[in-house]
C-alpha cells in the first residue's frame, strides 16, 4: 500500500515553527531511488503523498540553520508515518573560491558531507553556507577544471563571515598500478590528502564535476588535474567500510605518497587469497 509522509520541520530548543525549510525525501526500493522535494507552509508543516514502503531518508534545511537528517524504514504493513525535525541555528559563512591566480571559480560544487551541504559557486566564485558555530569544519571545492581544495573553518559565532578559498593549480597526475594485475575486479578506492579525509560525497562530486573516478578497472587507475601534496589511498570493497578507514580504524594505507608535479606512477600491492 501507498502511504502519506508528513512532518513539521521546527527550530531546535524552541519548538517554534520554520516556514520555507527545503525538504527533501528520498526513497530506496526495489534496486532503485526516488527522489522528491517539498517546502514547509507557514506552520512549518509538510507532507508527501502516496509514497511506497523502502528505506527513506529524509533532509530539511533553511536558511540561517544546519541541515538535519534522518532514516528509517518502512515496512510493507506500515501506515502513514508522522515526523517532527529539529533544526540547530547555524553561523552564516560566505565562501569566496578563487583560483591561484586571484580569480573567482564559478560553478564549482563546495561540499560538507557531514551537514548534507552540496552547492555550487556563483559567478563570483562565491556561495553562502549555513555551519555550526564555533565548531572546525571541513569544506571541500571540486572545480569543473580540475584540482581541488580543503580549507578548515570555524565560524566563532552566528555573525557573518567571509572566508577565501584558494584553489591550487591542479599540476599533477597519480597512475596507481595494481600488482599483480592478473583478474583484479573493479576497485573502489578513499583517499586522505595532506592528512584530510576524502570521503565518499567528495569523491562522487570528482565525477559530477571532472569525470574523475578514484578507483582501479584492469588492473590500473590515473587521476588527473591533482595538486602536489601527501596522498594516502586504501581499496574498499564496500562504502560501510569508508568512514572506520578513513578515521584511522582500519588497516594501514595501501599506497602513500608525495606527489610531485607531472606524472607519478605508484603501486599498489594486492595479496592473493
């Protein structure tokens, strides 16, 4: 049966209501997704009407507060389920993405996996993000061009800021060798740059973006446009596997490496089982 979803979207602490929040429903059944979006009326309520059972996952957002999430499942013998989100205030932060040279970077995706923040920069390089205050985060840039950046920002409270990004000549190419090479299936791979994690959110955006894919097919992968810096990769054989590896808890890096500018070929070891 086909179900209404239906919710109120208010200010955490308070209970009062936020009209306009962005909510977006997703739905995993039967091997594929759907993907629906609504706004909240002025009481801050929404719904979503003849919706099928599957793992739903469900993000609001609005200005001047952090987006929040939340999953469930809903069986087939499920009714119509009712929800209440609660939205933290949020510390205003303008981005100003800029190339080596001093140039505004339009359109390239500015991520914050943790907060479900994925946007794109304006014509003037610019994009406004709603953060924790007080808290160190990590935003990610993936141009069109290529290269990339991670920059830290700590908003200190919820008055604006504006914060620079530069985004380092993209002077690099790594050929990751897979040894032996022999019938290795396809490879997925997680990265830490200069000690910083690249999750898999970032990952996706190199392919929305650079037709990048971090991953070994027949028996070799090259990434393209990188800047210099210090790259660990690990394998994974499932995305359950990246955060515990990329936070430290799993085993040791296959390859690391300083990449220099041009062309850096790297191998990396399998064991046969």
């Amino acid at each position: 049966p086909r179900r209404r979803i239906t919710g109120t979207v208010e200010r955490a602490g308070s209970a009062s209501a936020v009209p306009n929040a962005t909510v977006s429903l997703s739905v995993h059944a039967n091997g594929g997704t759907t993907a629906l979006r609504t706004t909240t009326d002025d009481g801050g309520k929404f719904s979503f009407d003849s919706i099928v059972e599957g793992e739903h996952s469900i993000v609001a957002s609005a200005d001047g507060y952090q987006s929040a999430r939340t999953s469930y499942i809903v069986a087939e013998e499920d009714a119509d389920r009712d929800l209440t989100i609660q939205l933290e205030p949020a510390a205003p932060v303008t981005l100003e993405v800029v190339d080596s040279r001093g140039v505004p970077v339009s359109g390239a995706a500015v991520l914050e996996p943790t907060a479900n923040i994925d946007v794109e920069t304006g014509v003037d390089g610019r994009v406004v993000l709603s953060l924790a205050p007080r808290q160190r985060t990590l935003i990610y840039v993936v141009p069109r061009e290529g290269s990339f950046a991670i920059a830290h920002v700590q908003p200190s409270s919820t008055d604006p800021i504006v914060t620079r990004i530069v985004v380092p000549p993209g002077s690099a190419t790594i050929t990751l060798i897979a040894e032996p090479a022999t019938q290795l299936p396809t490879v997925n791979l997680v990265a830490r740059y200069n000690g910083d994690p690249i999750p898999p959110p970032v990952i996706d955006a190199f392919y929305r973006m650079q037709r990048t894919f971090f991953r070994i097919s027949n028996g070799a992968g090259t990434l393209r446009s990188l800047p210099v810096g210090f790259y660990e990769f690990w394998p994974i054989f499932s995305l359950q596997d990246a955060p515990s590896t990329l936070a430290g808890l799993g085993p040791p890096p296959a390859v690391r490496v300083a990449v220099q500018p041009g062309e850096n070929r790297v191998e990396m070891r399998f064991e046969r089982k």
